[in-house]
C-alpha cells in the first residue's frame, strides 16, 4: 500500500503558517462557518489517518492545497487521487474572502498540479442547492453525470460532476 499527504501551499502566498498542525488549526476555525463543508472533526481524522496510512486503501493519495493571504489560512482544497482519477473532497474559502476570485484561483492551481501527476478525470459531489458552487464547478467546465436524491443529511440533493482534465 502506498499512501501520502501532500499539503502544497500556493506560489508567492506561503507566509507564517506551515505545517499539518497550523493547517488543522485554521481549519477548525474556517469549516464551522459552512453548511456544505465536511466537520473539522472528519478533516482532521482523514488527514491523520493518511498520515499514518491507516485508512488509505490500495494506491490512493491525499492532494491538498492551502491559500494563505498575509501569511493566513484563507482557503483549502483537498482531492484523493487514484492513478488517472481524482476526487475533490472539498474546496472552501473563508466567509470573509469570497467572491473575490479565490475558489477560481485555487481550483485552477488544483487541477494544474493534478495534471502534473497524472490526473486525467475530476468526479466532485456538490448539493444543488449549493449556487455559488455549482456556478464555479460550472464556470470550470465540470459537467453533471447524475443527481442522488436526498444524499445529505439536510435532504438536499447531490449532483455528481466530472471534468477531464
Ligand atoms: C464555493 C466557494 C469555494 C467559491 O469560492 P469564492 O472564492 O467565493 O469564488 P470566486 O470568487 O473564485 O468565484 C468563482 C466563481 O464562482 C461562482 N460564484 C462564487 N460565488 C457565487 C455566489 N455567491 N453566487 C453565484 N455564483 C458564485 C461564480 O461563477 C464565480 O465566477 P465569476 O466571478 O466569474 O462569476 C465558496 O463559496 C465557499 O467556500 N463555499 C462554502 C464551501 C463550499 O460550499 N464548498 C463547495 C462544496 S465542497
């Protein structure tokens, strides 16, 4: 079994922060402020648990990226990736920094890292309900393959999006 984290911080961005710690930190802080965002908790377990190869099964791996802004946590995203295939786990900025071109930004420096490894298809999980998401999903060219109803725990529908890449 091979396994890895990989946290890459974003060219030119990196400030004070480094590290799983400082990362898990901040995103303690960020992850409650969203309603579509996994709970620190499940981060923070699935983070450790690559670490220490536990819960990793066959040749997957764990891709994140951190965007600081003055040297503070503003915006995360995390994929697992299989050889070719990569899911997007979740992609979150903080409430304060949206809307000002960030998710785009750390989309795209996403998909071209994955690129760089190998990755030729993206599949992402997003609620319909979920507007400002969908419309970045879209934006990218990510197209909706299906729709599980009720996936959520709130009743809200998921569309299930792919792109290659
Ligand atoms: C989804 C999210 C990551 C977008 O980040 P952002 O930095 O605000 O997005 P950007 O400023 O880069 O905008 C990119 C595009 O997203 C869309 N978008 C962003 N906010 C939007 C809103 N409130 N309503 C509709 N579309 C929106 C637009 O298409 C926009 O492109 P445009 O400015 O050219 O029109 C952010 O809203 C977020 O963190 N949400 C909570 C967590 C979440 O729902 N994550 C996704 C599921 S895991």
């Amino acid at each position: 079994m091979t396994c890895g984290v990989e946290i890459h911080f974003l060219p030119g961005v990196a400030g004070s922060e480094a590290g799983l710690e400082c990362i898990l930190k901040r995103l303690r802080l960020l992850l409650p402020q969203s309603a579509y965002a996994p709970t620190a908790e499940s981060v923070e377990k699935f983070l450790i648990d690559c670490q220490s190869s536990l819960s990793l099964d066959g040749e997957q791996k764990l891709f994140a990226l951190a965007l600081t802004t003055e040297g503070i946590l503003c915006g995360f995203a995390q994929f697992r990736f299989y050889g070719s295939d990569a899911d997007l786990d979740f992609i979150l900025i903080d409430e304060n920094q949206r809307g000002k071109g960030y998710g785009k930004f750390i989309l795209d420096a996403s998909l071209a890292q994955l690129r760089q490894k190998g990755v030729h298809r993206i599949v992402l999980e997003v609620s319909t309900q979920n507007t400002a998401a969908l419309a970045l999903y879209q934006s990218f060219g990510f197209n909706s393959l299906s729709v599980r109803k009720r996936y959520y725990r709130n009743g809200e529908d998921a569309a299930i999006m792919e792109k290659s890449i």
